[in-house]
C-alpha cells in the first residue's frame, strides 16, 4: 500500500531534506513534486536533486506539470499562455482564454519537451494531473451561462475533418464527444512518450463525469496502454454535488479500483488537504479510512502540512489536518502489517 503527500513551494535542498525526513519518520512512503513551468525554467536541476533525495529515503517518487498551460490542476502562473495566445482557448463566443488548447501545435511540442525534461528528473511516474478543457467558474470573470471551450482555429479545423462539418456553436453531443478524444490523444501521445523513457504514468481525473472536467466515461481512458495508475481526487468541501466525505470518497474510490482491477493498473485517491474550514478533522480521517477500507492501492493528500504555505488555500487548521490524514495511514499501515 502506496501512501504519499504532494510536495511544492520548497526548492531549498537542506530544508527540504528535513521535510522528507518527517514524512518517512511519519509513516509516508511515496511524494509527488510539483513541476510548474517556473521550476522547468530556473530549477531543473535542483528538482533533480528533490527526487534524487526523495529516491534515497526509499520513496516512490511523482512528477506533475503543475498548473502547466493553465489547463491541469496547481496554484502556479503559466507564462506558455502569455506567450502563445495564439495556442489559447477560444470560447464559443469567440474570446481568448488564458488555458491552452490541446490540439494547439505549439501546445503538444511544449507539452512535449516538458514532458522529456519531467522524465529527466529520475522520477518513477508522471503525474498527469486533473487535465481539463475550459472551466468557466473556475476563471475570476463573468462567462455567459451557456460558455464552453474550445473552439479555436485548430479545433475548428479539427472537428470538421472527423465531422465533415463546421464546429457548432453549441456544445452538441458531438463536441462532447470531440473534446473527449482530443483530450484523450493528447494523454497517450504524452503517456507514450513517458513510457519510451521507462517512467510510468498515472492520469487523475477530476471527481465528474462530464466533458469540461475531464472524460464522461473513464472506461475510454482505462484502456490505454501506457497508463499504470488511474486515479482521482474527490474533494468533498469544494466540489457541488458532494454529499459526505465518506459517500463521495465511497463513490468515486469504487470506480477507480474497478478500473483498475478490470484493466490490470493501480488506484489512487487523493484526500483534500486545502480549503478546509474549523472543525475538519474528523472529514478527513472518514475520507482517508473510506479511500483504504474501499481497497485502492495508493492514497494522498493534497498537500503537505494542510497547505500551510499557500495563505489562499490552507485549511484553517492545517496542523489538525495534517494530523488526522497521518493518523489515519499509521493505524492503516499497523492493520497491514
């Protein structure tokens, strides 16, 4: 059994030695580094160094692209998209979104290379986080109700080459189903790349079914050949529809360990560790005993500490969290062995 945290905001060598010491001291045997286009630019090698570390303590070690192009999960700037508007999203409507498209030329060659130098680190997978086409409420401006994403020049192009008709307006079933495998090519272009250099991938949807967040049928993604971890983050207190965390961890840990136990992989559920209120504690260790008694092969929180360090997302009480979440895999870790 894989349990594990996110790491970020550390690129100070000894401090973060002293960070990884705790964690395995605190029964913790695997960490993802986060890996933004800032770190990509100015901390190649002290990331390599991260992993090297995190290796040496007998950790299994994650690489994600952390808020890269704006369109997977993370708490970073992207400078791709200030300098490729071109390569953006184009709503329905016809404005310029700051979030990369997936079928943007320049986008997959960025894509491309981020993803050799990922490899590059020495890390054991790569971490495809949360990969997303344009989510309007999660943009700081008013969208008309019936907004969508994307419909640039490049999708346009194309949808009318499989479709053999313009792109609608409208987000019809078949720029749902468009959206879908667009997303999903670009994920096994990437996946194989992963592969060919001996690291393995692992894919975390979002906690929905539905084409703005991700894929409707996680099936489509399960098969592919380059995938080796399915997983999600079923965030309890920030996603609408959530019901408890111990239904919505319940619900979405039984469909990725179907998945996984249908098509050979492993799976994983993240614990919300950011965004929690007073009084939380006692979520989190139901969500962490939820995701191990429902039998996935891996849990993490996102992130360490309760996020202390982000002032815009740490929990209230991040100390208490973080607690809960480390109680919760000592008492699994003691029942395994």
């Amino acid at each position: 059994m894989e349990y594990g945290t996110s790491y970020f905001g550390v690129r100070n060598r000894d401090h973060a030695a002293r960070d990884l010491d705790r964690f395995a001291d605190e029964g913790l045997n695997a960490v993802l580094h986060t890996f933004s286009e800032r770190d990509r630019m100015y901390y190649e090698e002290t990331m390599a160094d991260l992993v090297a570390d995190s290796a040496e303590r007998g950790f299994r070690t994650y690489v994600n692209p952390w808020s890269v192009g704006r369109v997977f999960g993370g708490e970073a700037l992207s400078e791709f998209v200030g300098r490729n508007p071109g390569a953006c999203q184009v709503t329905n409507d016809g404005e310029r979104i700051a979030a990369a498209c997936f079928n943007a030329p320049e986008f997959r060659e960025y894509m491309r290379e981020w993803t050799e130098a990922a490899a590059g680190l020495g890390a054991d997978v790569l971490f495809w986080d949360e990969p997303h086409w344009f989510i309007p409420e999660w943009f700081d401006q008013s969208f008309p109700d019936d907004a969508w994403g994307c419909r640039c020049e490049h999708c346009r192009a194309a949808f009318e080459a499989e479709y053999d008709r313009e792109m609608p307006r409208e987000e019809t079933a078949d720029v749902r189903a468009f959206k879908a495998d667009s997303l999903l090519e670009f994920l096994r272009e990437m996946m194989a790349l992963a592969a060919e250099t001996g690291a393995e991938n692992a894919v975390c949807l979002l906690p929905s079914e539905d084409a703005e967040h991700g894929l409707t049928d996680w099936e489509t993604l399960a098969v592919c050949e380059d995938l080796d971890v399915i997983a999600t983050d079923p965030y309890w207190d920030v996603f609408e529809g959530a019901d408890s965390p111990e239904s919505f961890v319940g619900y979405f840990s039984e469909k990725v360990v179907d998945l996984a136990d249908r098509q050979d992989l492993r799976s994983q559920i993240w614990i919300q560790g950011f965004r929690l209120g007073p009084g939380k504690a006692d979520e989190v260790r139901t969500a962490t005993r939820t995701a191990v008694e429902h039998g996935v092969d891996s849990v993490f929180m996102w992130g360490y500490d309760g996020c202390a360090s982000i002032s815009s997302i740490a929990c209230a009480e991040p100390d208490r969290v973080w607690r809960a979440y480390l109680d919760e895999v000592q008492a699994a870790r003691t029942r395994d062995d």
